[in-house]
C-alpha cells in the first residue's frame, strides 16, 4: 500500500498602518471566548519557540492562522494523533470539548471576517485534494460548516500546475503580496490545507510622513543601522514596567484592531521575552494610560517563511509528522501524514499604516510636555483584534534593514 502526504501552508499579510477602548469584549455567551484563552496561550508557546530557535533574527508570524489550520486538521485526527494537536494548540481536553472547540473557530471566523469599512480583514481556509483522492463525507461536511474551507479539486499528478494552482489562489487571497509559497511539493502529496489571514489598516492617528527622517538603530552594542524613523506628538495609551523592565506603547487602527509595541529597556530582551504570556499581557492593558508622548517608531518591511514542523513537535505534536499519524479521519486510510507545514507572512509598517499614499493630518490641541519614546532598538510587537483579544500578528524586530 503506497503512503500518501498532506502540505499544510499558512499565509499571513499584514500592511500596517486600538486600544482605543482597551476594554471592548464581545458578548460574554460568544463561543469564540471559550478558545481565546488557549489561542493566546498557543501565541505565546510559539514565539518563545521561534526566539529560542532564532535568538538574533526577526521574526514575524500569525498564531491565529496556525491555530486555524491545525484546528481544521484534528477534524480528521483520531486517538494519540488528536490529542497531541489538541493539547499542542493548548486545548485542556478536561476544560473544552471537541465540539466547543470548532464551534469557538467557527464563530471567531465569522467575528474576524466582519465587513468594516475602515478595516479589511479577510481569513479563510481551503483544502486542495487530489482528484482521485476520496475524502470521508464527514471531512467534506465539517471544514465547510465549522472552518467555512473551499475544496478545490487538483491533479498532483501534475505537481508543477498543482503548485501554480495553489500559488495562484494564495496570491490573490494576499492582494498579490505573498507568492510562489507553494514549491517542491511532495510527489506523494494528496491533500494542501490552506489557510490565510489578509489585514490592511490604517493609523487611527497617521504619522506625518514629512517628519519621517533618517535615524539610528541600535541592533546590539556592537552594530547600527540607519533606517527611516517616523515621528509624532500626540496622546497614546502607554505603561512603563518596571519590574520588567519595558515600555508599552498601543497604537489603535480605525476599526476593531490595535497594535501593542513592547520596548525592553537595553539589555532586557530576553527578560521581557521570557515573561510574555497573558498575565503579564493582561498586566499591561489594565495599566494603559493616555499620556503625551513624541513617539519615535522605524518604518519597515518583514517576511518571515518558517517550516513549523520543528517548533511544533518542541510544543509536543510529533505524530502527526510521523508513520505514527492517525488522519484516517480524513479519507479512512490509515497510511496518511503531514510532510510539511509552512507558514509565510508578510508585514508592512508605514506611516498610513498600508501601502496608501501618504496624508498630513495636523492636530490642535494644549500644548504640554511629551516624553520622547524612541523605539531605536529590538521591540517586540503584537497586533489584536479588539473585541475577541485575538492575537492576529506577532513578531520581534531586531534589525528593520533585514527582512
């Protein structure tokens, strides 16, 4: 009997411009609350993974869009394959059902892809199956109720076209931002599961790209950069941790979204690092306050490409990577794994927030003080949705002249 493959792929944009109300949540009976502890527990588990494996590097990276993928798999999982997704995805079998858990996806899915006008967030999942590969009529229902999946049929017989089919679709989900993500496939691959996070936001509070100048960028203590630095004088929700040692600055979109930079104080990376989890994530929205701030944030570009399958067997999903793997869910054959999962994304920071032609917007208001914050250094970021708390983006900048 021959042994037949899956490719997972993950693809992340994000072309940046709240904590405007820091405070917004959903209703309380919203399934997508269930998983939003075990979502933020996931992001975190990850990116210490990706910084221990990466110490020096950049890093850029969507937990909601692994979560998604992962979720949708363990529909066709079963016994030690399925488990190990679960509890890996930071599921306590004990505390959530199977069924509360897509039915948590399903409802975030439908929250995240709400139309707004000043927000373009798109996320969806699809599934490239081979032609003469027949899938189980649970896993052809299931996707599409709980993870609103296309199934596209593809001959990977034909694995350069597969490949272009593939890539055709990513590219247009991302505006044309990430490509030819699909590559050297596996030629016993019968099944990529597809999953993709689009966001395009604007600044609530653009930056006047005439202030943008060249400034230093201190990498560590040996190296600096120049890079353009964007600059304004406005109120900004902002805390400084002393016990860790950080400032914390948020900066809303127009929309339901926000984007929270951490700055270690110099030498505190790896402390702060180590400390990131919700706790001290909550710590630090509790303690935001509105302050006159002259901030100082680099413009820059990131993409990060990451074949997970090392970051995840560390976080204890090995099976599933395996002859081990039980995805008989998915078609009944028992000969069935995942040989490669990769997720790509992509990010741009400007003064917009996108990719837009630049605006001069001119503020009125009492003049006071500011305190110069000066992000000239390695920070760390995350990007939410405000009213699920879902942790859409994250990722660290240690250089913003690498990409």
């Amino acid at each position: 009997m021959s042994d037949f493959s899956l490719w997972l792929i993950f693809a992340g944009l994000l072309a940046f411009g709240s904590c405007g109300d820091i405070e917004q949540k959903p209703p309380k009976t919203s399934p997508s609350l269930k998983i939003s502890p075990s979502n933020a527990d996931f992001a975190f588990k990850f990116y210490h993974q990706l910084a221990s494996e990466a110490a020096n590097k950049n890093i850029i990276f969507s937990p909601v869009s692994i979560s998604f993928a992962f979720a949708l798999l363990s529909l066709g999982a079963k016994g030690n394959t399925l488990s190990q997704l679960l509890t890996g995805l930071s599921f306590n079998p004990k505390e959530i059902t199977e069924q509360e858990i897509h039915n948590g996806f399903r409802h975030l899915l439908l929250a995240l892809n709400r139309t707004q006008a000043e927000l373009e967030l798109n996320i969806g999942n699809a599934l490239f199956t081979h032609n003469e590969f027949k899938l189980l009529q649970k896993f052809l229902k299931d996707p599409k109720h709980f993870y609103q999946s296309e199934i596209l049929p593809t001959n990977f017989k034909k694995l350069k076209e597969a490949e272009q089919q593939i890539n055709n679709y990513i590219e247009k989900k991302t505006n044309g931002k990430l490509k030819d993500v699909a590559k050297n496939l596996d030629p016993s691959v019968v099944l990529v599961i597809v999953n993709y996070v689009f966001l395009k936001a604007y600044w609530e509070k653009p930056f006047n790209y005439q202030l943008t100048q060249e400034d230093d960028f201190f990498v560590d203590e040996q190296t600096t950069v120049k890079v353009p630095m964007m600059n304004r004088d406005s109120f900004f929700n902002a805390y400084y941790d002393k016990d860790l040692g950080c400032q914390v600055v948020c900066l809303p979109y127009k929309g339901d979204a926000s984007a929270l930079f951490i700055l270690p104080d110099p030498g505190k990376l790896k402390q702060v690092e180590d400390a990131l989890g919700k706790k001290v994530l909550l710590k630090w929205e509790k303690s935001l306050r509105p302050q006159k701030i002259h901030l100082t944030l680099p413009k820059f570009s990131l993409d990060g490409s990451y074949d997970v399958e090392k970051s995840l067997r560390k976080l204890g999903i090995t099976d599933v990577f395996t002859d081990h793997a039980d995805l008989s869910g998915i078609s009944g054959a028992p000969n069935l794994k995942v040989s490669k999962a990769i997720h790509n994304t992509y990010l741009n920071v400007n003064e917009n927030g996108t990719e837009a032609a630049a605006v001069t917007v001119i503020e009125v208001g009492p003049t006071s003080v500011s305190e110069l914050i000066k992000y000239d250094r390695p920070f760390i970021f995350l990007i939410f949705h405000e009213l699920n708390k879902s942790i859409l983006f994250m990722g660290r900048l240690k250089n913003p002249n690498k990409k």
